[in-house]
C-alpha cells in the first residue's frame, strides 16, 4: 500500500467518475483533494487541464499519466477488479 500522499486527478478516466476515482485512490492509501499548493502527485487523464499542469510544473508537483500511475504504484490489477465491479453494478 503506497505511503499517504495527497494526489488529484484532472482529465477524465474512461469507465470512472470523480467519485469511482476517489474511492479506488483512497483505498489504496491516497488522500484524494482539491488541487492545491498541498497535491503531491498530478494525475493526468484525457484531455487534463493546461493551467493546472502548468502549476504543478512551477510548483514542482509531479505529474503522471494515470496509466504511469497504475504502474508506479502496482495498482494495475486491483483497478481491473474495482472496474468491473462499477460496471457491473
């Protein structure tokens, strides 16, 4: 389980809403919020928001594609199972 770091996501993940992605983050141990001065971690799905890469970019906050994301932080197959239950249900 990955160490507590305040992360958001800007851009739209395909099969989830906001409220799928903060519950499947949370469970693996991220604090999902507002992007502030606070975010650690840039999550950038499709389409994401210029201005908020540009700050985190001047404030140094790393930014990954939620792809990258998954990978980082071996998530890739619990997303898949937590995917299929929100579909199914």
């Amino acid at each position: 389980m990955a160490m507590s770091r305040r992360i958001y996501v800007t851009g739209k993940i395909q099969g989830m809403t906001k409220k799928h992605i903060k519950t499947f983050t949370e469970s693996h141990g991220f604090e999902y919020g507002s992007f502030s001065g606070k975010t650690e971690l840039l999550i950038l799905g499709e389409r994401p928001g210029d201005k908020k890469i540009q700050r985190a970019q001047n404030e140094g906050i790393e930014t990954l594609t939620w792809n990258r994301f998954l990978q980082k932080f071996n998530l890739k197959g619990p997303f898949e199972e937590f995917l299929k239950k929100v579909q199914d249900s």
